[in-house]
C-alpha cells in the first residue's frame, strides 16, 4: 500500500507562518520542495527531498515524478487553516490518555463532537477524570492537529521517515518544534 501521506506539523495546533508564502519560501530555499504542480500549493520533490526524508524498507521503488499515469510522491503545503483541525485516516488509532494511558473507545464520536464545537473543550478521561486537550492524548503517530500541514502523498506508511536535519530546518526557522505522523 503506497496511498499514504507523511504529515509534518507543529506542535503548537494554533500555530501558523507568518504569512502564507513563507513556508514554500523555506521548502524551496531547502531543495525539500521543487516545481509547483496542479497549482494548490503541490509540488514535486525537491533535489535534497531524498536527503531530507529517509526511506525505508521496501521503499526504493518510490517515483518523484508524475509518469504514465502512477501514483508519485508529492508534497502539499496548507499554511494555516481558519481554526485547528483534526487530520486522521481510515487507520487512525484510538489515542490514549496522556496521564494513564487508557485507550479512549469511543474517539470518534469525540473528535466530532469537538468539530461541531470549535471552541476545544478538553477532553476528560474516563478512566482518571485527567483533562486534557484531544492533542494531548498519544495518537501514536496515527493523526495530528494542527493549522499547518506539510503533507508528503503516496509513501508507504511507517517507511519514509523525516530527518532530524528537516526537523531542525523547520524549527530554526519558525522558533516552534515540529512533529510527524501518518494519514492513511
Ligand atoms: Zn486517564
């Protein structure tokens, strides 16, 4: 399965750049992001995308370019949304609670509850009564929150790995931790 997006975001869901063109401005000057495509802030691999994501397993056989119609690797940028979303996938795991651990069961009916009402009330475990914020609670790399998305297409889940040296990028830059996880 290769129709699985790598999400970079920072750690702070509020956060944004300071102006929408500044994080294209940052992956360009990093050869992480290359030519615009499609429009819609997508573009191909840049040339250190390779240097800047490890790969792992059986994903060598990974295309950068659009070819013969095949899923390929691209990277979307979402400066900053309205308000802090949600971005999960169809295998997102049930995240735990940040104090002790249980699992929270019934997370999906959450996660909508807490679309319907922006305002982010956190969220209380049922096991300890610990309140704390959905992003709070271990997804275990399975979703994210955030207003700022850097999102890699067609990877294998778990096998394209950002390194530190991109991490490291991203947070000299913006002053804010960066962190990643998988939607698929
Ligand atoms: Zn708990």
């Amino acid at each position: 399965m290769k129709n699985a997006r790598l999400v970079l975001c920072p750690d702070q869901p509020d956060w944004t750049p300071p102006d929408d063109e500044s994080l294209e401005q940052l992956l360009q000057s990093i050869q992480f992001i290359g030519e615009p495509f499609n429009g819609d802030m997508q573009f191909l691999a840049g040339e250190r995308f390779l240097d800047l994501i490890a790969l792992m397993g059986c994903s060598p056989g990974i295309r950068l370019e659009p070819e013969d119609d095949q899923a390929f690797c691209y990277i979307r940028l979402i400066p900053g949304t309205e308000s802090i979303e949600f971005h999960g996938g169809d295998r997102t795991h049930a995240p735990r609670c940040p104090q002790c651990r249980s699992a929270v069961a019934d997370w999906e009916s959450k996660i909508s509850c807490w679309q319907e009402n922006s305002a982010g009330t956190p969220w209380s475990c049922e096991t300890c009564g610990h309140e704390a914020a959905p992003w709070d609670y271990n997804w275990r790399k399975s979703a994210g929150f955030g207003r700022c998305f850097i999102k890699i297409s067609n990877i294998f889940p778990k096998e394209a790995i950002p390194q530190q040296q991109l991490l490291d990028a991203l947070h000299s830059h913006y002053g804010v931790s960066w962190h990643y996880f998988y939607q698929y």
